[in-house]
C-alpha cells in the first residue's frame, strides 16, 4: 500500500470539524433549557443529528481503502459499514437511549480509527479526533440526561 501521509488537518478541516460541534452543544443545552414540547424536538434532532456523525465516521474507511492502490477489500469496509448500521439502531431507540448508544459509538470509532489512521498515513488527525469525539459524546449524554429532567 502506497500512501501519501498528510501533516495535518488544515484549516477547512479543522474550521468545519470544530464547527460541526455547534449542533451538538446547542442542541444539548437546548434539551436542559426547554420545555417539554420544544425539548422533544431538540432531543430528535440531536439523536439524527449524531447519528448522522456517526455514519459519517464509519465511511471515512471507505475513503481510506479506496485511495489504496490494491483497491481489495478490507476489513476495513466491514467495519465502514458498523458505525451506520449502530446509528440506524440508535434512531430506532428510546432518544435517551439511542443518544447513549450514539456516544458509545462515537467512541468506538475513535479506537478503530486509533488504529486505522497510522496505516493509512493520517496519524496526525488524531488529535482534533479526540477532542471531536470527547465534545460530541459529552454532548450525547448530556442530552440523554437531560431527557429525563
């Protein structure tokens, strides 16, 4: 496998990663300071909005094995597939629930990704991963707490 390592995260990729946290903290602070009807609606969107992240994470591994020069497949498909299919089951739940089962996920993720992202010469995303993760999955089970209030 040939692969072309990336320093880091530019600008864009930093400036749109952090900016993808917004959804997550507002819509976690809106949960514990609404009122029951509005509270429903931003603890939906907040289940959609995570799962949606957490798809998202699963398909960076499709990107990954594509730009390899063998183009077999990997184990690292089956597990691009997992994070969407965890998400799907999170939207199915409970939103506390699911908004717990998101978290567990968004974590998950980052420890594949751990391991994945030094094979594939991205090691140096690592770092704003973490923090990205640790934003999003506090965020979840803020929201989740604040569902029971």
């Amino acid at each position: 496998m040939t692969v072309k390592a990336i320093k880091s995260p530019g600008q864009w990729a930093q400036g749109l990663g952090y900016g993808g946290l917004i959804p997550f903290v507002g819509l976690a602070l809106a949960i514990w300071l609404q009122d029951a009807p509005d509270r429903a609606r931003s603890l939906s969107a907040l289940q959609g909005y995570g799962a949606t992240i957490l798809s998202f994470l699963g398909a960076i591994h499709w990107g990954l094995v594509m730009r390899e020069a063998s183009g077999q497949p990997t184990g690292w498909l089956v597990w691009g597939v997992t994070p969407g299919l965890v998400a799907w089951i999170a939207l199915l739940l409970d939103p506390a629930i699911g908004l717990w089962v998101i978290a567990a996920g968004l974590w998950s993720c980052f420890v594949v990704d751990r391991l994945a992202y030094p094979k594939f010469g991205v090691r140096a995303w690592l770092p704003m991963r973490l923090v990205l993760t640790l934003v999003a999955s506090l965020s979840c089970i803020a929201g989740a707490m604040g569902a029971m209030q």
